[in-house]
C-alpha cells in the first residue's frame, strides 16, 4: 500500500472510529483503554514496531502519515502516551525476550498503562545524577528514593525506573534500568500541581519496593546506556506527536486566531503570517524527516532541533494569541489563559531548550564537548541539586 | 510531495559541488567573474542547460534538479551572471520556445539575464518580430556582463501591438541585444562584490518578441530561495568548522554553550529552510496550485534565515570576520543583497496575508 493509500484508510478509520469529544458516560480511563484496544486491532498501534512482539513492522513514514491524519482529531491516546513513545520502543530495543513478551502487547493494546520513572528533584537536565537507590537482595532489587515529573502515574501499572546501584563510580556508570510494579504497596503517588493550577504530573516516593531482578532491563550499572536510548524516543515522540492526541483544539492556532481575531489590522495580519510561517517551516521539517526515514536516514540527534523548535512555537503562539486577543485572554475560563499557562511546559519536559542545544551542537555539529568537573568523580563525592 | 534527494540528485550535487570546489574556490571569487569557469561550468556540467528542454540542447529537468544546482553555486559563492542567466532561462521556459536563445544559453553561449520584478515594462516600437526598445532599468543584475536582456514592453501607438501575440494588456516580452546600438551600460557599486548590477538605458535598442510576457515572479522566489539555502549551509559550515579549531581563555570556542547554542539555532533554521526549499521546489514542478504559497513561504522564510546566520556566522568569528581579507562579509553580504534582490521582503510577507485571506 502506498503512502497516499495508506493515509487515506486511516483517516476513513479514524472518521468512523475516533470519539467525537472528551464527554462521556463512566470512567475516562476505561474508555480510552476501549478505544486503545480498537485502535490496536484495526493495526494503528505500534505501527514501527516488530510484528514478533505485536506491531506492525511499518516505517516512520507510517507512523507520521498516521500521526499527520491524527491531528484532526482528539484521540484518547494521552494515559498511554509515555509506554508508546518511550517505555515501550526502549523495550523493544533493550528489553529482554521475556520481558518483551511479557510486556509489548498489552502496553500496545491499551491493557496496560506505562510511566516513566527519570527525574528527581535533584536531577532534572542533570539525569544521571539520580539518587533514588536500588540495592540487591538476593534475587531481587530494593528501592527507596523519589522521583518527581512523573505523567499518568496515577493510572500506571508499571514504570520505568532508573536507580543508582553503585555510588563508589561516577555517576554515569553506577546505573541500573528497572521495570517497576506501581501497583506495590511500598510505592505512593501524589499529585503535584504546576503553574496551570492541574495535576499533570505526579511525585513518586519508593519505600522498600521490591523488583525482582527478571525485570532489570540491560546489565546491572548500564542503565546510563538504556536511559539515553528512552530519552532518544521520547524527542523523536514529541517532535512527530506520536501518541499526543490531537491539535484539533488547539485555541492559539492560526485558524483559531484567524478567527477570533481583527485582520483588518496590518500589524494582525502580520503577526498572523509568522505564525503561519514558523508552523509551516517547522511541520515541513517533520515531514522531511519523516521521508528520510523512509528512505534509510535515521534523523537520530536532529530530532532534538525539531523538539527544540516546537518548544519554541509552542510558547511562541500562546504568547501571540494572548498579545492578539487581549485583555479578555487572561480572565475567567478563557483557553488562552489555560493555554499561555501551559507553553512554558514544553519548553522544560523532555529536555530544556538548554539542553537540546547540546544535543544538536554535540552530536549534529560535532562541535567539541564542554569540559567536565563530574566524570571521574565517585558518585558518593560529588555535588548534585542545590547547593548553598 | 518530495522532500528528500534522490540519488540522481545526489549525484547532480556532488558533481557541482565538486567542480565549483575546484574551479571556483573562495580565493578565486574574490576576483570576480570568470567567463572561462562559466564556459567550462557550462560545457562540461551543462549547468546553464539544466532546465532548457532537451530538444533545445538542454537537460530538460526541473525545479527540484535547479534548486540543487543553486543550493552549490550559492554555497560557492560563484561570481557572475549565473543567477541571472537562470531567471532569464526560467522565462524563457514559460514562452513559446526560442530556439536560438534557449539553444545559445544550453550551450553556454549566450549570458541572459532578465528585468526582475516588479519592474516597469518598457516601451517598444514593434515591426513583426522585430522591436526597437526604449527605456531605462536602473538595476539590472548581471547587466554588465550579460549580452541578452528579457525585458517586458509594452507597444507603442502606432506599431502592431502586442495583442497579436496573444498578450492580453499588450506587454510582450523582448530579448534585447546588449551588444548592439541603443544601449547604454553603466556597472553599478555593489554591496555583493561577488554579482555585479548595471544600469541599462535603451534608445531604440535592437530587440526581438517572444511572445506574451510570463509571469514568473513565484518561480524566481523559488530559485532564489535555493541559492539562499546554499549560502546558509555555507556560512554555518564555515563557522562550525572555525569553532572547533579556534582556542579562547584555553578552550576551543565551539565548547562554550554561547557558541554552541547559537550555532545550534542556526543548525534549526537550515533545517527548516532545506525543507521549505525542497517544498517549493517540489510545488514548482508538480502543485502548480501550491506554487504561490510555497514560492512567499520560500522568501519570507529562507531569505530572512539566510541573512540572519551569514550575520551571526560573521559575529561568532570574532574580530577576524570584520576583515576584509576574511571570507565572511562575502556571505553576509550575498546574503544581504539576495534578501532584498526581488523586493522588499514584506511584499513576501504582504503576498502570504493575501493568499491566506487573512
């Protein structure tokens, strides 16, 4: 089937299938897994991913055709977002085969929900210098810390965690990736409320959880290598919107603001066109990579400068449209007011802007590392978090 | 839509980059135009024919082959007509067929170039295919070199008009002999030393009709575009390079997040700006349709990307780069002079309002 072909059936699927608003009877979380699990039975779930673990063994090219058709939509999808754009393909990449049998499919068919389990308060761009401590016990693994920026840990049956195994190392290389039970009673998630004033995110605090060590993911002090494999899928998820849902509402798009706005003004009208501009220059970005991907071109770091660049219009546009509408966008219910609240968040989660410009000058210029005071250092006498 | 290279394309690219690295090296531009690069350019890669038809002596390819060509003489910086000649062909191309000027410009023979929009259409006194034109063009790129102008004229009472021709407001376009009587050169001061402008006055000069004038003013965007993205990846090149052999306070610079954070956001927009030139490109040849909004996308986007990293190429060199001896003011000020060669850029900015209906 060809690419057109391809898009077209998708959308006649999503036309029939996708539900028409967020409203409904019974609990959000049921029917998002009901919908899941249609999703995954018609073959939109895990379109890249092996068919030997239950994907659909497609391309990206696929993936973002899918993910373009989507757009129109509200799918959903958002509980299962972190186990398909990030939890799951690290699976798939560094899982072990019973983990992957164990684990894929369900994830894949909405039955089970995924969190991923990295930052600490003391170690946001700074992940490797975690703290959460994961300590052997026989043939199993007992963890005690917290993590913090969690997404849909409240729903979750298993996470991600990344722990320290050894503080006699670096920091790098005393890591260990584990699978988590967020359903162990030594495991307590409580909301945290951000700036928007909703709980999106979740702090984790581990008390005596018990792993056992089948589910470890990679060697034991390795996880470092795990967590960037993760932290890869999870630019490339947030650049192409795998997973996201829609922007079908977005309120500061540019045909939101064509409408609610007065482009009998030239300086509107202006404004207007680079919105129009930065949209259309960053989505031919995406789709360019998403042929080049097709064509064998892994865009690998350069993911990092789409993700960048979309942290950049995203806070550029509920920026625009609140200077364009005025003073009603920041009173009462008004999306705007939600939606300028939420714009600083994409520019922070999944790496800051600060740190994607690493990425790009390290691994896509090549340009020469910053010097290091932390590589050699054992884990146990190094500076981590805030220091007075 | 095309947004990737194919392999032909590839192999056009690296065969253009490769003589223009060898033929036309930064030291050489600095001297200027070399007619014995272009005929070599011309003959050898059959640069100027690429996109005449191949019943005239061309390549018969399009706008997605002509941009990777631009994209190298841009990042080559290569002095002369060239550009010039391109436009002058994309006219051509849009007009019934004129073998000997298509066939002269395959060749390598003839050095077109074309009255850029939104220029003033002349005056011609027409006798059959004939014309005698008047007139005067303050700014004609590669005016002084070039030996055949594409100029819209409008005919004068009292001569057959142009409605013959099948042009609807009487404005045809001529091919006018800037070699022959009637014509007036006077080589202007150019910010871009690398291509040259002339003012032209024409007095009766000797021309020709070819037919209805074309409207190609979003193809040139186009072209011009992928020039511009040949200067961008240029510029950036050069200075990533520098920042990882330059040493400052005991460090290569391109290790300081000041450095390296900027070149990061450039890196951004060459990104972007490849993917709405392949775009455009692609809309040129095959979405006649998109073609408008790609071609205003393509200037108000790249022209203006183009010239911010040549400027902060320029800045991120340092003291170095304000030199006259060093090659960075050369893209900077390619640059500057592409940003503004078809217009004030807010006319492409004015154009995407209008065709959004906002």
């Amino acid at each position: 089937m060809d690419l057109a072909e391809y898009r077209r059936a998708a959308r006649a699927w999503l036309l029939e299938n996708a539900p028409s608003g967020e409203e409904g009877p019974g609990d959000p979380v049921a029917r998002a897994k009901d919908f899941m699990a249609r999703l995954y039975d018609a073959g939109y779930s895990g379109i890249t991913w092996p068919r030997r673990w239950g994907g659909q063994g497609l391309t990206q090219a696929e993936e973002r055709a899918f993910a373009a058709e989507v757009r129109a939509f509200s799918l959903p999808t958002y509980v299962f977002s972190i186990g398909l754009g990030m939890t799951g393909p690290t699976l798939v990449d560094r899982g072990t085969d019973a983990q992957r049998a164990r684990f894929v499919r369900p994830l894949l068919r909405g039955e089970e929900i995924w969190c991923q389990l990295f930052s600490e308060p003391n170690a946001g761009s700074d992940v490797a210098a975690v703290q959460t401590r994961a300590v052997r016990d026989g043939d199993a693994w007992v963890v005690n810390g917290q993590k913090v920026w969690t997404s849909v840990a409240q729903h979750a049956d298993w996470g991600l965690l990344l722990a320290r195994t050894d503080v006699d190392v670096p920091k790098h290389r005393g890591l260990t990736m584990f699978v988590v039970d967020m359903r162990h009673p030594g495991v307590t998630v409580r909301p945290l409320r951000d700036m928007s004033g909703k709980a999106h995110f979740n702090e984790i605090f581990f008390d005596d959880v018990t792993i056992p060590d089948e589910h470890r993911v990679g060697e034991v002090d390795d996880g470092w290598s795990v967590a960037v494999t993760t932290l890869l899928h999870e630019r490339l998820s947030i650049s192409a919107g795998v997973g996201m849902g829609g922007q079908k509402d977005d309120p500061a798009s540019f045909e939101a603001l064509r409408r609610s706005v007065d482009t009998s003004d030239p300086i509107v009208r202006d404004e207007l066109v680079e919105l129009h501009i930065r949209t259309r220059a960053l989505a031919l970005f995406n789709q360019r990579l998403a042929q080049e991907t097709r064509a064998g071109i892994f865009p690998g770091a350069r993911g990092s400068a789409a993700k960048l660049l979309l942290a950049e219009l995203t806070l550029f546009q509920a920026d625009l449209a609140t200077r364009l509408v005025g003073p009603e966008s920041v009173v009462g219910d008004h999306p705007l007011s939600y939606a300028i609240a939420m714009a600083p968040g994409m520019s922070l989660g999944g790496g800051t802007n600060e740190i994607m410009r690493n990425i790009v000058g390290d691994r896509v210029l090549n340009l020469p590392p910053e010097p290091r005071v932390d590589k050699d250092v054992p884990f146990k006498d190094l500076k981590v978090g805030t220091q007075a | 839509m095309k947004l990737v290279l194919d392999d032909d394309q590839r192999g056009l690219r690296d065969a253009v980059r490769s003589f223009l690295g060898a033929a036309s090296p930064l030291p050489k531009v600095r001297e200027g135009y070399d007619p014995g690069v272009y005929a070599r350019f011309n003959g050898e890669l059959g640069a100027s024919g690429l996109i005449v038809p191949e019943e005239h002596g061309g390549a018969g390819a399009g706008f997605a082959e002509l941009a990777v060509l631009l994209e190298e003489t841009g990042a080559a910086l290569l002095p002369g007509p060239f550009l010039a000649t391109v436009f002058a062909t994309i006219a051509l191309t849009r007009m019934p067929p004129d073998k000997e000027l298509l066939g002269g410009v395959a060749e390598g023979r003839t050095v077109a170039t074309l009255a850029l929009p939104p220029s003033q259409a002349v005056a011609a006194r027409v006798r059959g295919e004939g014309a005698a034109v008047t007139g005067t063009l303050e700014r004609v790129l590669g005016g002084a070199e070039a030996s055949v102008l594409l100029v819209p004229a409008r005919a004068e009472d009292g001569t057959e008009d142009g409605a013959e021709d099948g042009a609807e407001d009487g404005v045809v376009m001529t091919a006018v002999d800037l070699t022959g009587p009637g014509v007036t050169r006077t080589p202007l001061e150019t910010l871009d030393l690398t291509r040259g402008q002339a003012g032209v006055t024409l007095d009766g000069a000797r021309g020709r009709v070819l037919g209805p004038a074309p409207d190609v003013a979003d193809l040139l965007c186009v072209a011009l575009a992928a020039e511009q993205l040949g200067v961008m990846r240029a510029a950036l090149d050069a200075i990533v390079a520098y920042a990882k052999v330059r040493v400052a306070f005991g460090r290569y610079i391109g290790s300081y997040q000041g450095v390296k954070h900027r070149l990061a956001d450039m890196h951004a927009k060459l990104e972007q700006a490849e993917s709405i030139v392949r775009y455009a490109a692609w809309a040129a040849d095959e979405a006649p349709d998109e073609l408008p909004g790609a071609a205003a996308l393509a200037q108000a986007y790249v022209g203006r990307a183009c010239f911010e990293v040549a400027r902060d190429h320029l800045l991120l060199h340092g003291g170095i780069g304000f030199t006259w001896e060093h090659d960075a003011h050369l893209y900077y000020k390619r640059a500057k002079a592409d940003e503004v060669l078809l217009g004030p850029p807010r006319v492409h900015r004015a154009r995407l309002a209008r065709l959004l209906e906002l």
